[in-house]
C-alpha cells in the first residue's frame, strides 16, 4: 500500500471512529423520560376540585421534563389520604416513573400520629405545591349583635356553624372560638359549605369560620353591604394580610405563649402545604432533581397560571420544592401540642387556657 493509500485510510478510519464515537454519544445523553410513562397517583376522586387541580398541572409539568414523558394520572380516595400516603410509602417503586400528588391532610394525619399510617412524611422527596395561599377569616351575622370582640366575649353560648368533626374548617371555627375567648360556644357540625351560608342569613347559627378567597367569591355583598362583622383573620402565610381583611386583627395577636403560637405555627404548616407533590423514598437524585426542576418552570409559566385559574377557580400560588420540605421539617412535634390541636378536631369541649 503507498504511503498515499495509508494516509487516505488512516483519516477514512478515524473519520468512521469520530461519527461514531457521536453517535453513541449522543444515544448515551437521551433523557432519561424519553418514551417514557409517569404515573401521577392522585388522592383523590375523579371529577372534583382536586382532579382539577392535577389536571390543569399535568401538560406542563409534561413539557419542562426533558423526553416530553407521557403522563397518567391514578386515582386512589381513601382514607382521608391514609390510602395515597401509605401507597407512596410502601407500594411505588422509586424509579422516578411515580408521582403522588397529595392533599394536606397527608401530611397532617402521620404529625398528628392518626392511626392507619405507614407512611413518614420526612421521608417523601418533595417536588412543590401549586397552592400555598390560604387565608382564614372568623364572623358573625350582622343582626346577632356581636359587632365588635368585645361583645363577642361577652356573649355566652354563641352558635358556631361547621363542617363535620374533624373537618379542617371544623377545626379552623373551634381554633378561633378557643384563641378568642368564646364562652362556652355551642359548636353545630355537619354542614357542608354552601348550607352554612345558608344558616346564617336564616339565624340557625351565629357565627362560622372560612378562607377568605371564598368568603369574597361565593358572597362579596357580604363585605359591600356590611351583612356580616368580621373578626379575626388566619394568615397564612404568616405575614401575607388576606386581600380586603387586612384591617382585622390576625389572631396570633390574641395568643398567650409561646405553646399557642407554636400551635398556630403547627394549624398554618398544614394549611400551607397546599396540594403537595411528592416521590417515593429512595428514587435517584438526579431523577429528583430533574422533575424538581420542572416543576419549579411549570408552576412559574404563564400558560399554567391562567390554566389553574380557570379550570379551578382561584389563583395559583405555587411553593417550591425547597420551601415546601422547610414547612413539613420546620412543622412543631411535641406530644403536648398535637394532644392540643387533636382536641380542637375532635367533639369534645375545648381545652383550658
């Protein structure tokens, strides 16, 4: 062979090894999701708010991944969250092909040390919340003739209108009933929301708590025409005035130690947790932090926001993956107080002061 001839191969050879050598690079860097399925495994039931909520999440959640996943969505109500908690734990393989998107009460039930739950919630690779925002606001009918605290600690056996025991909204009414000094408030659970509008305008209760996003959707004339007096407020987050509450007072200005302001810190992580987004224990980091990662772009897209606000209603107010495992690890766990807080979700009379 001439030394022509060599030359020509040699670079032919090299030539074939470089295309090659790109090739298989660039089948090694396909993303990982690529042609892939994930399971979104949602507590809850088809058709509701909650259904909404991932709904609206998915397709962009779908297009910040790399490899544009496919994404299903699994239905598993039951338990109160005891089901989805304990699946998540104990069932999903952390391969980064499962996601459960949980409702707060997760969360709250392993705090609380509820029975039924085999799951560790400080243990969940947390991925975000789209909701975090939810205020609590505490009235009174206009014509029971509480309207200010004062006659509102006066009066006795003022007739508390709430969801059902055990309810977070049940439990927001007793929260502020114990915070204000009610004496000896007659709590009549059972309701479901639009039944206790209801109650009020027809006097079969005197009072109730709700979020103040609903108070000014379902009945904004009852702040325009002053048909109910307003309280106290729940901020939550703390330090975020609830739009046209913030001339209230927040009602960690009526706590009297340091326990009932760690008990209030323990109400607002619950609430504030929104709709959590998690992975199984276990799952590969740099799965983690990809959908991490896409999480945080979707919940930031404009597309999404509008989305959120039309298929469910109210606005988003997303919590990252970093500040959403804060509040759950920054959650107070002393016995002392979750015995306080499973009191105030219970029937029984509320604790002494």
């Amino acid at each position: 062979m001439t030394h022509g001839a060599v030359v020509r191969f040699a670079a032919a050879a090299a030539l074939l090894f470089f295309v090659a050598l790109c090739t298989a690079s660039g089948f090694a860097q396909a993303p990982f999701y690529q042609g892939k399925t994930i399971t979104v495994v949602a507590g809850t039931a088809p058709g509701g708010i909650g259904d909404n909520r991932v709904k609206s999440l998915a397709p962009y959640l779908r297009k910040y991944i790399p490899g544009n996943p496919t994404i299903v969505v699994e239905y598993m109500d039951g338990g109160g969250g005891r089901q989805v908690g304990n699946h998540m734990a104990r069932n999903a393989r952390p391969d980064g092909l499962t996601i459960g998107a949980f409702s707060s009460s997760v969360i709250s039930m392993n705090i609380l040390r509820e029975s039924g739950v085999m799951y560790d919630v400080d243990k969940f690779l947390y991925l975000g919340s789209p909701e975090s925002t939810s205020h609590l606001v505490f009235y009174t009918r206009k014509d029971a003739g509480l309207g200010n605290l004062e006659k509102l600690r006066a009066a006795v056996g003022v007739r508390v209108g709430a969801r059902p025991v055990g309810h977070s909204a049940y439990t927001a009414a007793r929260l502020f009933a114990y915070y204000l000094g009610l004496k000896d408030p007659r709590f009549i659970p059972g309701y479901a929301a639009p039944e206790l509008d209801v109650a009020l305008l027809r006097g079969e209760v005197d009072a109730r708590a709700n979020t103040s996003a609903s108070v000014w959707q379902r009945n904004p004339d009852w702040l325009e025409k002053g048909l109910m007096d307003f309280h106290a407020a729940l901020e939550v987050p703390k330090g975020v005035k609830p739009p046209r509450f913030a001339h209230i007072p927040e009602i960690e200005s009526f706590a009297k130690s340091d326990k009932e302001i760690r008990l209030l810190t323990m109400s607002r992580t619950f609430r504030i947790t929104g709709s959590p987004y998690v992975m199984p224990p276990g799952t590969p980091k740099e799965r983690v932090e990809t959908v991490q990662d896409a999480m945080r772009k979707a919940l930031k897209d404009p597309d999404f926001l509008r989305e959120y606000r039309k298929v469910v209603g109210e606005d988003a107010d997303p919590l990252m993956p970093e500040e959403l495992a804060k509040a759950i690890r920054d959650t107070p766990r002393d016995a002392e107080l979750i015995e306080i807080y499973k009191t105030l979700s219970g029937p029984a009379a509320l604790p002494a002061r």
